[in-house]
C-alpha cells in the first residue's frame, strides 16, 4: 500500500504529513521506506503523550477536553495539525489504543485514522465497524495499513474529482 501512496502522491504532485500517536511514527517511516518517497513526505509529528497533541499539533483544548486523546474529533483535528505544521497538501493522523489495557474508558484495538485535505477533513475508524486485533504491535501495523489504505482511497477521490472537473471545461 505505501508504494500505491507514494506513486499515486508523486503523479498528483502532493505532500504528505502525518501525526502519529499509538504509531509513534511508524506510519511515516512506512512510507519512508519507499524509494522517492522523498518527493512527497514532508515530515511528521509523534504525539503519544495527550498534552503534545494540543502544543505540537495544535489539538484545541476544548477539543481534548471534550472527547479525550481517543476520538474521531481528535483525529480528525491532528490530521490538520500535521497538514499545517508540516505545511502539506494532505495531513493524516492515528490515534487509539494498542494495549494491552485499555485506556480511559476506550477498548483495547479502537483505532481512529484522520485525514485532511486541501478542501475537507473527516476520521474514520481503523477497524471499520470493529475493533482491531491482535497483540499491540499487530494493532500498530494494521492501523498504519489502515491508514495508509485511507489515505490512498481519498487521493484517488480526489483525483477522480479533478479529473472529472478538467474534463468538464
């Protein structure tokens, strides 16, 4: 999936940033793995402590107040963070718990993937309508899988869409 991101990021002349928390940056050195990943990572952030997800990514307050580290709202507002402070065209962010406990009230395997775009930002659960499984570091890698799969659904969107616009004019 990395390489499908990478060579879909490079043909649509795009940045990529990510925000990472139960991942610690693996998402980002996934993709870094690839060979000319460098034409399309900008960076990232690792935000595995709660209070850096407000002062390095920019998480509003109230917004970690309100649902905590573990949410769709928080996702969605570090994949903007990243997008930001990485200035890049799309931002995407991973938060949950890996285990083995669970954490404030939230299963061990709940997973939220962020992403933002040029034009929108959305979160949308790792595991779908379930939980992700396995031991944490399983966990770990099927978020980035998960992530990554997001992340390459919407750029195809996109493109599709920009796509279909040129041709309409």
């Amino acid at each position: 999936m990395e390489r499908e991101l990478v060579r879909l990021a490079t043909g649509a002349g795009v940045t990529l940033a990510f925000c990472e928390s139960l991942t610690a940056g693996l998402a980002a050195a996934t993709v870094a793995s690839v060979p000319g990943a460098s034409a399309v990572l900008r960076g990232g952030l690792v935000t595995y402590a709660t209070d850096l997800k407000e002062t390095l990514a920019g998480v509003p307050h109230e917004v970690l107040a309100a649902y905590g580290p573990v949410s769709p709202e928080t996702a969605r507002a570090m994949a903007e963070g990243a997008r930001r402070a990485c200035r890049a065209d799309y931002g995407v962010s991973l938060t949950g718990v890996a285990g083995p406990d669970p954490q404030d009230g939230h299963p061990v395997g709940e997973v939220w993937i962020g992403v933002a775009t040029p034009t929108r930002s959305f979160a949308a659960p790792a595991g779908g309508s379930a939980l992700l499984q396995g031991s944490r570091q399983e966990i770990r890698s099927a978020a980035v899988d998960a992530a990554l799969r997001i992340l390459v659904d919407t750029l195809r969107e996109d493109l599709s869409a920009r796509d279909g616009n040129k041709s309409e004019t």
